[in-house]
C-alpha cells in the first residue's frame, strides 16, 4: 500500500487567508481542491508538501453564472456540476463534453475545474512509485538529471493531459489568478508554457480563483454577440458560435487523454465560417493552438474539403513524443482522424444543445 507523506492541513475560509498560508510556507505548501491528482501525486512522493492548503471552505470561488459579456465558473466547481450545469451545455457544449470525460464518475464529483487547469503534467517515466523512478535513475522533472524521453537538453516534455484547459483557450476564456500582492487576470492560452516541469505561469503561492469565458466573443476576428437572458442568440448579424471536444484514450473511461482536440466555430446564418479556432493537447506540456486554419476556413463552409484541409493542417503541425504509454506515430495518425471527427461535429451540430459526446 502507497501511503501519504506526513503534512500538516489547513482549511482557510477565504482567499487571502490561503494565500497568505503559501506565501509563508513557501514551497512547502500547495493548495488542494479535489485533491484527486495531489494525493496519488503525494503517495507517488512526487510532491511531499509539509503543508497542505485546503481550498474547500473558501465560498467566494464557488458559483457559476452569467456576469457582464462573460459565463463565470468559480475554480472550486466540481468537473460533473460543470458537465451537467445547463449553462455550460448551452453555451459551450465542448466544455461540458470535456468536463464529463474526466476520468469517472467519482473523480468528477471530487475532482474541480480549478484543480484540471492547474494539473501536473504527465510522463511514463514520471507518474510511477518512487521505487519505480529510483530504480531508473529519476528525471529532469523530479529528483535526477536527464529526460528519459529526449535524452538531451534540459527541458521536460511531459504531456498537458487536462481535459478542460483545450476548450477555455480555444473560447477565449481568462483566468483570475490571485496572489500575495495583487489578483491578475491573465487569458488561458498565454497560461501554459511548453516546460513540464512546472507548466504554468502560476506562482506557486498563486490561487486560481475563477474563470470568465465571453458568452458571444471573437474567436479569430474579433466580432462580438449578444445575450438574452444569459442565453447565447445569434449577434446583430446572427453567427452563431459552436464548439466540439474530442477525446482519444484507452478505454472510454476512467482514462488520461491520448490525444485531445477542441474547436470552436462561429457560423454565419448562410453556414459560412466567420472564425474557426482549433486546440490540440496530450501531446507535450502545454496545448497548441493550431496555426493557419482562418486561411483555409473563412467565407467557407465546413465540408468534406475543407474539413480534409483543416486535418491535415493539424497533422503538419503535430509531432508528438514517446512521454505516455502508446507508441507516438500511432497518436500522430490519429490527430487528422480525430480532429475531421471534431469538425465534422461542428458542422453538423445544432446551436441549442450539445454537438459532442463520447470520445
Ligand atoms: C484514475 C484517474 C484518472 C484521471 N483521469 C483524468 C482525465 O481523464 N482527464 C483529466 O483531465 N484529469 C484526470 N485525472 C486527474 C484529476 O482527477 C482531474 O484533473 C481533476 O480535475 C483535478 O482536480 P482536483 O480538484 O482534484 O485537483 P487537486 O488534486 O486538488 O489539485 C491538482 C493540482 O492543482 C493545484 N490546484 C488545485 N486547485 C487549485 C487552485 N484553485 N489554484 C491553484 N492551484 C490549484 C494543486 O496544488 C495540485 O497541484 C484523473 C485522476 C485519476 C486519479
Ligand atoms: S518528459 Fe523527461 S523530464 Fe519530463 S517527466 Fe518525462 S522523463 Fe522526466
């Protein structure tokens, strides 16, 4: 049996008081939410923090609702309130589809949207017991001083393997990041750095309180929408904006992904694309934005062409690494597969209800 690491728990009410408990603690502490990536992390003694700060009884980063332009998803909400909550499925159905392909059922009633944009990348050569990675000689990431997977330089490459993170970036959704000085906003796809040691720009005594998404903003050119009643409807031109999530992993539960793809289209009333944006992640430590789809997209509809076009755009621009268990030109074969499979999705979908479902 792995057993935890000795720490001592604190269970603050407020923000400030969290931060205030990491900043004194420095590197010793780090927040919990779920706590469903942290403590197998822990037992994994990948993380062995004295003091562990809960984030559970703070209000104030609860709560999903409509705030100005933009939907407001308090960080502390749980990934199966988020897949189920009416909102998200109206608005941003790729999310909730995302959000419901957590892991299972029990890790999504514990696991926060907070915890999965602040999750710790992955590795086979990382995510194992600390017997397991002593025995090789530990990496770069964690206690040695070479990269398994590259064997050269000094950067990790381990995999991003949120499911939530693909969606915010491609909807255009920003952080609030709240620290010892001041609370910074800062847009998720300026949030992940291609380093999987530590991924983010998120100090360490930094909490991620919430998260703010336009309900009808610009995906790629800069067009905005409008509401009624915090109901998405077509913008004075009526585009209608629709997104789609695809998940490829080893079984249709319970697992990381292998591969990820999200996309966010917005629709003139005639079908043409007025924007398209595409994510990919799963592959190294942070997601990427795929280059140079507006070229082939705008004016356009999405048919069986342009949807060939846009796959094997992505596929150029992908290379992924031998970093998780499945061999790396499978998943490279797979990322035209998957992300004609998303578009198609887009395409085809309704505005009104949810365009993605299974991975
Ligand atoms: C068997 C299994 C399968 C899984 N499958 C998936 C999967 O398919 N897809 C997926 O995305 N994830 C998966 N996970 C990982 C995890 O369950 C989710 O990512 C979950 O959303 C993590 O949220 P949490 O609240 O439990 O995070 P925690 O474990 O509490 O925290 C995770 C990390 O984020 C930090 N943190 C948490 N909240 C905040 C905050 N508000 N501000 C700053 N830092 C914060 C913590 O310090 C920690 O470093 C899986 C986990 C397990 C055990
Ligand atoms: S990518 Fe390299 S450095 Fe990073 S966890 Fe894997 S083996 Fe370690």
């Amino acid at each position: 049996m792995l057993r935890l690491p000795p720490f001592r728990y604190h269970r603050p009410g407020t923000v400030e008081e969290a931060v205030s408990l990491l900043h004194e603690h420095g590197p010793d502490a780090m927040p919990i939410a779920g706590g469903t990536d942290l403590m197998p992390n822990m037992k994994h003694r990948l993380f062995t923090p004295a003091h562990v700060v809960s984030l559970n009884g703070i209000g104030a980063m609860r709560g999903i609702g409509v705030s100005g332009a933009t939907l407001r998803i308090g960080a502390l909400e749980t990934l199966h309130d988020i897949s189920t909550n009416p909102l998200v499925r109206g608005h941003f159905p790729g999310l909730a589809t995302a959000a419901g392909q957590v892991a299972g059922p029990q890790l999504r009633n514990m696991g926060t949207i907070g915890g999965n944009v602040c999750l710790d990348t992955r590795c086979t050569y990382y995510n194992q017991t600390e017997f397991w990675r002593g025995a090789l000689g530990y990496c770069l990431k964690k206690d040695g001083d070479i990269c398994h997977v590259t064997r050269v330089g000094r950067k990790c490459v381990a995999a991003h393997s949120a499911d939530t993170p693909p969606n915010l970036i491609a909807l255009g959704a920003s952080l609030t990041l709240t620290g010892p000085t001041d609370t910074r906003e800062i847009d998720a796809a300026d949030f992940f750095i291609t380093d999987g040691i530590w991924n983010t720009r998120r100090a360490s005594d930094e909490i991620l309180t919430e998260m703010r998404i336009p309900l009808m903003g610009p995906v790629s050119n800069g067009r905005g929408g409008d509401r009624d009643n915090g109901r998405l409807r077509p913008n004075a031109r009526g585009v209608h904006r629709r997104s789609a999530y695809r998940k490829l992993r080893q079984r249709n539960s319970i697992d990381f992904p292998l591969l990820s793809v999200a996309v966010v289209g917005d629709f003139e009333q005639d079908g043409t694309v007025a924007g398209l944006t595409g994510v990919v992640s799963a592959l190294g430590a942070r997601p990427r934005i795929l280059a140079g789809w507006d070229e082939i997209a705008l004016g356009e509809r999405l048919g069986p062409e342009s949807i060939e076009a846009l796959a094997e755009r992505a596929r150029a621009q992908c290379r992924p690494l031998d970093n998780i268990i499945v061999d790396a030109e499978w998943r490279r074969a797979m990322v035209p597969v998957q992300v004609r499979r998303a578009l198609e999705e887009l395409a085809g979908g309704r505005d009104d209800e949810p365009q993605s479902r299974n991975g």
